[in-house]
C-alpha cells in the first residue's frame, strides 16, 4: 500500500513518515499544495493524507481538484481543529474521513486501514489464496497459521499480488507499489524481490506466475 502524506510542519512530517513506514506502508511526503497536486496527477496513492492548510494551494482546493478529475483516491484530512465547521468543510470538498491534530499514531493507522478496507469492499477482514491468508486488519500474512517475516518491499509487493490475485499485475505496476519519489525505480530489483517472495511461499498452495512481457499472477498452485 502506498500513502501520501501532505504536511508542512517538517517534525510532524517526520514522525508520521517514519510511523507509517514502520507499519510497511510505502510512503511519499510534499510540503505544499502544489506539489501535492502536481503529484497526484503522475502517481496513483492508495490513500491521501492531506493537511487542511497548506501553504501556496490550501489542502480543500488540493481535494477539490482532484475530486474535479475524478479521482476516487481515499482522502484523510489532517485539521488543527475539531470544529463542526472544519468536519462540514473537509466533507463538502470530498475527503472520506478527517484526524484532528493532535492525534495519536494508533489512530490514524487505524483510520487509513479502515479506508483502505472501505475502498476494497473487504467484509470478512481477511482474504485466501490457496493457505495463504492475508488479514486486512493488520496486513499481515499467514501460512498455515504462521506470519510470513517479510521485508518492506516483499510485504508491498506481495500485498499488490494479494489483493488482485488472479490477475496480471505488471511489472510497472509493482515498482510503483514499493518505489517512492525520491527513489531510483530499478525493475531488476523487483525480479529479486519476486524471487525472495517464491522462497517464502515455497511450501505454499499459492503461487506467483511469471507471464513473460505482461507482468506477475498470484493464484493457487494447481494439484499435480
């Protein structure tokens, strides 16, 4: 999963990167309103966390051109006030949920997880391939009731596979899902992230497929 986090108060900035990066959310941050809209009209995020004032294009008008482009993205206020006001003004300009600061980290994890499984329609709180198991909740994943101890970037990619296993996810698409902006994208690095992932799934019924010039496929191995 792969978050943007628009803040200009660089500590608080800080702290909320390196929070969610500990969660393995990838994570890109921009200090302004125009950058953030310059952004998001390259990158595809999976939520937006977006303070209310910013300098040089407020975070309401950041939302409102991005709604106007209609792009669904899910959107979490960041408002230095709790004022019914700030709740009807962060609702009206389209954002699908709101923090107030100052807020505590758990919460807002447990705000964006909620967006994430509102905007995958996920119900049952877990999804199966083959005995791989992956629980939304806490985005983690199990083989035979064991977590799998994966990196950052193995964690991101196989999230990516996960949650559209069965189809083809393209090479492109997953360094999008572990390079941020101030990385060096490198598609031999996700053929060797892709070659740990098959040694942790080895004694596993899922299975990631190579389909050669089209990209990667989870699915359920097939009995021999």
């Amino acid at each position: 999963m792969k978050l943007l986090l628009v803040e200009d108060n660089t500590e608080l900035a800080h702290w909320i990167v390196n929070l969610l990066r500990g969660e393995n959310f990838a994570v890109d941050s921009v200090p302004d309103g125009e950058a953030a809209d310059s952004v998001l009209t390259t990158q595809r995020y999976d939520v937006v966390l977006l303070d209310m004032r910013l300098p040089r294009m407020s975070g309401k008008d950041v939302l409102a051109r991005l709604r106007r482009r209609r792009d669904n993205v899910p959107v979490l206020m960041l408002t230095a006030h709790g004022s019914i006001d700030d709740k009807v003004d962060c609702f009206s300009a389209g954002a699908d949920d709101y923090v107030v600061k100052p807020f505590d980290g758990r919460e807002l994890v447990a705000r964006i997880k909620a967006l994430i499984r509102r905007q995958l329609g996920d119900k049952s709180g877990w999804v199966m391939c083959g005995d791989l198991q992956y629980l939304s909740d806490t985005r983690e994943f199990r083989h035979n009731d064991t977590p799998l101890s994966l990196r950052r970037r193995e964690h991101a990619i196989l999230e990516t596979l996960m949650l559209r296993q069965g189809k083809t996810v393209s090479k492109t698409a997953l360094m999008d899902s572990v390079f941020g902006l101030d990385d060096e994208p490198s598609a031999d690095a996700i053929d060797i992230y892709i070659h740990r992932l098959r040694k942790h799934l080895i004694h596993s019924t899922a299975q990631i497929m190579t389909l050669r010039g089209l990209g990667y496929i989870l699915r359920t191995r097939e009995a021999p």
